[in-house]
C-alpha cells in the first residue's frame, strides 16, 4: 500500500475517522486564527479534496466519530478558557450541532452504538475518576457503565489509550477489561 498525504494546511491534523460509507473522513484540524491556535472539526473526501469546517467558533474540538448511519459526527469539545470537555454532535454538512453532555468536567473518545442512538465515552464529573458512560443521540440517559472508585492507572497516557479503546469495544467487554484492571491494581497494592 501506497501513503498518500491528504492534508496541506498549515497546523497539526488527527484523529482521523472515516465516514460509514469509506466516502467521507472526518478529522480535527488544528489552524492558528486570529493570533491563538484553533482546533474545529473538519470532514473531506477520501481523496483529501473538499475539506471544510464543520464548526464555526474553532474552540479545541478533537476526536470525530461518525454514527454507523453516518447522519452524525460525535465530538469531544473544550469549553474556551476552562479544562472542561463535553460531548457534542453535529451533522455532516454542519447543521444540527449541539451539546450532548454536561458533565462540567472532561469527555472523551465518543463511540456509537451499532443502532446510532446511544454513544458511549469516556469522561469524569469535576476531579472524580474517569469512568465510562453511554448517553442516548437526544442527550438523555446519561448512565455510567464502569464503578472504578479512583483511576485505573498510574500513568494518565496509558489510562487514556485504554478508555479509549474499550470506548470502541462492545460494553460488556470494556466493562470485563476495567474491572479487569481493577483487580489487578488492588492486588498490586497487597503485594507492595
């Protein structure tokens, strides 16, 4: 396989995510406007042509997931001037863009459902310890999944990567994972 570069702007792009058709990629693209760098969520084709913002106030906006029928993107959104992230949707084109979570604290990595009518995410409410928590597409429902009584590990990358990929997983997989890790860190506290 060959690599093809599909972005050319000045400023940073990641956290690719393609769209449910293979048409469409949604990423966050970093730019500096107005003397301070900028983060808004963008989609372009697959080919790297086309690519426009889909949100106009460019506060740091990161982790795009497409919903399985593709009729929404999933964001994770820092509230300008605070540390505090919540989960938003938008439409592809766009419109529709609005507030999923208030957890007045962080939310990351948003993951559907396969029925795109609940999206899961990793998040905390103030300094309490990141869990999991699924939320239906019209922000009601708001459950925590995980029962962790403080962070699962030591080190804050390694937590992030594996709440990010149990987001990703099958809820009763990620659920055995993290209790998993659970254990694992109590017996280590036995043993020390």
């Amino acid at each position: 396989t060959d690599v093809c570069q599909l972005t050319y702007e000045v400023g940073w792009h990641g956290y690719p995510n393609w769209s449910p058709d293979g048409t469409m990629i949604a990423y966050a693209g970093q730019a500096h406007i107005d003397g301070e760098w900028k983060a808004p969520i963008h989609v372009m084709r697959a080919d790297g042509t086309g690519s426009r913002r889909l949100t106009t106030d460019l506060a740091p906006e990161i982790e795009p997931a497409w919903s399985p029928d593709g009729r929404w993107i999933a964001y994770s959104r820092r509230l300008p001037g605070t540390e505090i992230r919540e989960i938003w949707i938008v439409h592809p084109d766009g419109s529709g863009r609005r507030k999923l979570t208030d957890l007045q604290g962080a939310a990351y990595a948003p993951a559907w459902s396969p029925d795109a009518k609940t999206v899961a995410f990793s998040g905390r409410r103030g300094t309490k310890p990141f869990q999991l928590y699924t939320i239906g597409v019209d922000g009601t429902g708001l459950r925590r999944v995980t029962q962790a009584a403080e962070d699962a590990f030591d080190d804050p990358f390694a937590e992030a990567i594996a709440l990010h990929q149990a987001a990703a997983m099958p809820f009763d997989v990620a659920r055995t994972q993290l209790c998993y890790g659970e254990r694992l860190r109590r017996q280590r506290r036995r043993i020390e």
